[in-house]
C-alpha cells in the first residue's frame, strides 16, 4: 500500500502539506477486516496489520492499519451494522415493506407510528455507531495528526480550516416536503425561518405525492430560500432493484435540471452509495451521521461534509424532527442541544431536518421556534456559519482545490478562493492536538481543544 493512497482521506480531510501526511502502514494487511479499538476514543473497521497491537503508536508514522480504507469503511458505511440493511433484504421483508407502503396512504396516523415505533424498538440497544453523535472519523484523523507530528519531530500541521472567514462551525436548515399539506405550509415556514436569519432548503417530491407548482418554487428562489429533489415518488422503493433504480434516476436529474437544484435527498434516507454515481448533483444529504431511528440503520460517523465520487455529501448530524416527536417522544429541545454541542466541539456540520408536514399542529412548531431562537444564539456566540447547503457544498468543493504553500519561508494558502479560506494549525499540547489559527481583521486568534 503506497503512502499517498494510504494518506488521501487524511489529505483532503484537512488540505495539509503532503510531507505531513506521514502514515505509511506499517506491515502486511490482513485478508479479512473487523473492528478494532485504538484508545477510549477510537473504533476503527477494517484490515489490520498481522500480528499488531492497533492501540500502539508507532514513532515511525506507520499504523497498523490503512487509514483511507477505515476512514472510508466509516464514511460509506462498509461496516457490518450498516451492511446488515442489505443481507436483510430478503423476499418475506421486501412483501412487508411493500405492503407498509402500499396501505400507507390508508392506515390512521397513529397506527403507522405505533407500527414505526415497534420497529425501531431496539434503538438503544445499539452499540455502534455512538448515539447521541459519533465522531470516529474525527477521532481517526486527529490520532493521524499526532502520529505524524511525532514521526516527522515537528510541534504543528499547517492546514486549511474547515470553514471560510474563519467560521468555527457550520449550520444548516432542510425540510423535506412529503405531502400536500406541508407543501402548502412552506410559505409560512419560510416566514418563520427568516424572522431567524436562517436561508434553509427545501427538498420536494416530484410525482405523485403533490403537484409541484411553479409558483411555489419561484417564491422559493425569490426570497433566497433553496430547492433540491426529494427522491421521484417517495414510496421506498427507489434503492430496491439497480435497474430501476437507474430509470428513476434518470427522471429525477430531468426534474433536478428543470428546477435547477443542485442537491438530492433520498426519501427516508434509503441510500446505497455504490449507486450515487448516476445521480447528476453537485452534493447529496441521505447519509445520518448515526442512524439509530431510520428504518435504515447505519451512520456515516463524521460530523464534516466529505466527498463520494464527485459529489459532497452533507451528513445528517441530528436527529429528524418526526422521530424526536415520534419515536423518543420528545417535545423539547434537549437532545438537539446534545448534538449541537458535540457537533461544536469538533467544529463540524450541524444539519438539521425538519419537515413542514410534522409541525403544523401547535406543540411541535413551538418547539421549532424554540429551536430556530437557540441556533440563531449559538450562531452569535460561537461564530457559526449560518449557510444554505448549496454554499456549503460549494466551499467544500473550493476547498478541497486549495494548498497550503511555502513562501519565503512562511505558509499560506494558495489557489482559487484563497481570500476567503484561513490558515489554520494543528498542534500536539500534552499529548493532545489543539486547532489554532490567526484572523485578518478585528477577529482575534482562538484556540480549541480536539480530543
């Protein structure tokens, strides 16, 4: 295994020199992968080198493992829990879950979320990924970072910051639109959103479902807010079978083209990633980041937008409204303070989903309101950036274009978009690596603290 494909995931993760990407593997891989642990921290899945002791840090910057490969076992989901979706999918499961989406539209309301809730009973007995938020891919490239720094005997790393203009965090506001009353409700929640500065997106269902109006969507564009496709007919099936998977996927980059959006969701979050590559978006938004309460389980463990094939995908990293309502039965904002606080810590994406068709009744939407006030407060206080998904995606496309470069002497960042990207350092303090960077301006350095 070469050094710059055992390194890449660590290299686009933070747009570090490549002379500090030092993480070479140390010795002959496995044939079978499986999981592994690596401190209190990290839990890998992949092949391991033979007759190694992956907790142990080699001074030489090689590790007991291929750093991509576990990286993109976590990020793609090629672990066994999130796999296990397929094995299941035998003839007896497919006849029910027909059936469920076939009677759907009959069964009373309270009947479908009994039936949901029975389904996803065992939810707090899983074990990986980590609820409330999991971050091994974070933990992973940290370990990297300290690994490197001692091979190569330097104190800090270069890298590109995560996010422009020195934000330290990233939020953003989806509603996946699934029936004819939360279409008609999307002029009012557009009112709400802006009475909190947030620009959101709004992910619509092309047939079936509702009539997609062209007024609808022009008042969208027009007040700044963002349209992307949710799927064709949101009845489930739309990962089922390649073949036809692929004939709807040629329908929905038709309706992508016509509405001119530039993002996808899948209904449900159904997601096969082996199959993204005949979706023509510029970025995806189905993979949670842990996906205890979704009928498909699994989680993409990364709280940090990364890249399939030529999309960017902009993870799920909190829980949807419907199952904190539904599921938990939870009206409050608790939890999502939970997350939100996880998600700070390693200055990640905070993506929220909430859907207009779950908040017209009066409980829930106060609680969204609730919600909407507290991330317009954490925003000021922390210094995030409040952003639609398509800007989001668009910078994580710059960045990943940028280098840091030596220039008499000193770094800086080099390539297009430079103005707006920030030199920033990782740095090993007491065995622990701390992020720190320098503004231009009236902005003054900060630091923090990565475990």
């Amino acid at each position: 295994m070469s050094h710059t494909s055992a390194a890449n995931a660590f290299l686009r993760y933070y747009r570090c020199p490549e002379p500090y990407s030092r993480l070479e593997v140390g010795g002959q891989l496995s044939n079978e992968p499986g999981y592994f642990r690596s401190g209190p921290d990290i839990i890998g899945f992949g092949r391991t080198v033979e007759g190694s002791s992956v907790s142990n840090e080699a001074a030489d910057g090689t590790l007991p493992f291929d750093f991509t490969e576990v990286v993109d076992s976590l990020r793609l989901e090629r672990y066994p829990e999130a796999r296990a979706h397929f094995k299941a999918q035998s003839l007896i499961k497919r006849v029910v879950k027909n059936a469920y989406y076939l009677g759907r539209p009959l069964l009373p309301v309270k009947l479908r979320k009994r039936l949901q809730q029975l389904y996803l009973s065992d939810w707090t007995r899983i074990p990986f990924p980590r609820w409330p938020v999991d971050c091994g891919v974070e933990y992973l490239c940290e370990h990297a970072v300290k690994v490197s720094l001692q091979a190569i005997d330097a104190l800090e790393m270069p890298f590109v910051w995560f996010w422009p203009a020195g934000y330290q965090g990233c939020i953003i506001m989806t509603h996946d639109v699934e029936t004819e009353a939360g279409r008609d409700f999307c002029s009012q929640l557009m009112d709400l959103d802006d009475r909190f500065g947030i620009k959101s997106s709004f992910q619509v269902v092309p047939e079936k479902r509702y009539r997609v109006t062209e007024s609808l969507l022009e008042e969208m564009r027009s007040r700044g807010f963002e349209i992307n496709v949710h799927g064709l007919d949101h009845d489930g099936h739309l990962f089922d079978e390649r073949n036809e998977f692929l004939r709807q996927a040629r329908r929905i980059n038709a309706y992508a083209k016509a509405y001119g959006a530039l993002g996808f969701r899948s209904p449900v979050l159904y997601r096969n990633v082996d199959w993204f590559d005949a979706l023509e978006f510029s970025y995806d938004m189905s993979l949670p980041n842990i996906g205890h309460l979704d009928p498909q389980r699994g989680g993409c463990c990364t709280v940090m937008p990364f890249f399939i094939g030529n999309m960017v995908e902009l993870p799920l990293t909190t829980t949807q409204d419907y199952s904190l309502f539904n599921i938990i039965g939870d009206f409050s904002i608790d939890l999502w303070q939970r997350q939100i606080s996880a998600v700070i810590e390693r200055h990640g994406l905070l993506s929220f989903l909430v859907h207009p068709d779950y908040i017209l009744n009066e409980r829930e939407r106060n609680v969204y309101e609730h919600l909407l006030a507290y991330i317009a407060s954490i925003a000021r206080e922390h210094r995030l950036w409040l952003a639609r998904p398509a800007d989001v995606a668009a910078w994580w496309a710059q960045r990943d274009q940028l280098k840091i470069v030596s220039t008499n002497g000193k770094w800086c960042i080099d390539g297009e978009g430079k103005e707006t990207a920030t030199l920033a350092y990782a740095r090993l303090v007491d065995g622990r690596i701390r992020y720190h960077m320098h503004q231009t301006g009236d902005n003054s350095p900060f630091a923090s603290e990565a475990a």
